[in-house]
C-alpha cells in the first residue's frame, strides 16, 4: 500500500505545506473550489504564515464531534482511489469543510484575509484571537517573523501577534 521510495522523494521534494496545498487543490464541493483557493494563497503568501484544511478542530467534544470528524478522515484516506470523472465508481473525498489559517493579527492583513472569504464563497469566516478565552491556550499568541533577505537578527526575533481565521463550507 505504502511505496516507500516514492514517499522518500516526495518527502524530500515537497514541504508539509505544499502537500496540504496539493490535497486542498483536489477538493470541490458545493461552493468550495480548491485551486481557487490555493491560487490566491499562493498570490497572496504575505498574508499568511501557514494554513490547514480538515474537519472543524474547535468543536465541542461533549458528543466526540471532533473525534467523529477524525474517524471520518481516516475512512476517506483509507478508501481514497483516483478516479475519473466518468467512473460509476465513487470513493469518499477527504472529507475537510474548513480552511485554518494561521496569520499576524494587523487590521490590513485581516481584513484581506476577510475579503478572500467572500471570493471564495465560504459559508462562515471567523477569527480566533488571544481575546477569545475559550482558546487562548489553544493559540499561541506569538508568531515568529519569518526569515527574510535583509532583515536584521532583532527582528526576526520580534514576537508578533497572530490570529487564527477559519473558512468553513456547507
């Protein structure tokens, strides 16, 4: 099931990042649009620092909603084939609703990140920040500068505040 040679390279050859970009890329649903969403990730990476597609992780567990949602995503893994278009057969997608993004907390920066919500058509964007008590445990506050051409060793030290927005669809 597993080609390890083939993991190896692609381990090698491709960041986390990319890889959740190339599993996003492949999903359609309802309103939802992959490679639209990536390309103006990709045209847009000043904006943010990462991002993750899965089940809402932030649900309440009282009635094990975000262990569901793990077993849901294990099934569609585990059943997964290529298929095309055409194929009378049909595998279970992976079943990501929402797009976690990971960005510093600037009124501009949200702000687009906002607007990308309504082009992408989501159903709900929210924003989770320090203020939220529910999560602030869950978020860590400081986000680090990312390394730059000409940025002084002080800066990329500098802690910057960040915010998590999530993008869900129906």
């Amino acid at each position: 099931m597993l080609d390890l040679a083939k993991i190896k390279l692609i381990a090698q050859s491709y960041s986390p990042q990319e890889l959740f970009a190339a599993l996003v890329w492949q999903r359609r649903f309802n309103e939802f649009d992959g490679e639209e969403v990536i390309t103006d990730l990709a045209n847009n990476s000043s904006l943010w620092a990462s991002f993750l597609f899965t089940k809402p992780i932030f649900a309440p567990d009282e009635n094990g909603l975000s262990f569901g949602g793990v077993i849901d995503t294990l099934l569609a893994m585990a059943n997964y084939r290529p298929m095309p278009e055409t194929s009378i057969l049909r595998f279970v997608a992976y079943p990501a609703d929402t797009l976690y993004i990971l960005a510093e907390n600037q009124d501009t920066i949200v702000s687009q990140l906002l607007d990308l919500g309504k082009k992408w058509r989501a159903d709900s964007v929210d924003i989770t920040d320090g203020t939220n008590e529910d999560y602030t445990w869950r978020l860590k506050r400081r986000l680090m500068a990312r390394l730059e051409a000409g940025v002084s060793d002080q800066e990329m030290q500098r802690d910057r505040d960040a915010v998590v927005m999530s993008y869900w669809w129906d």
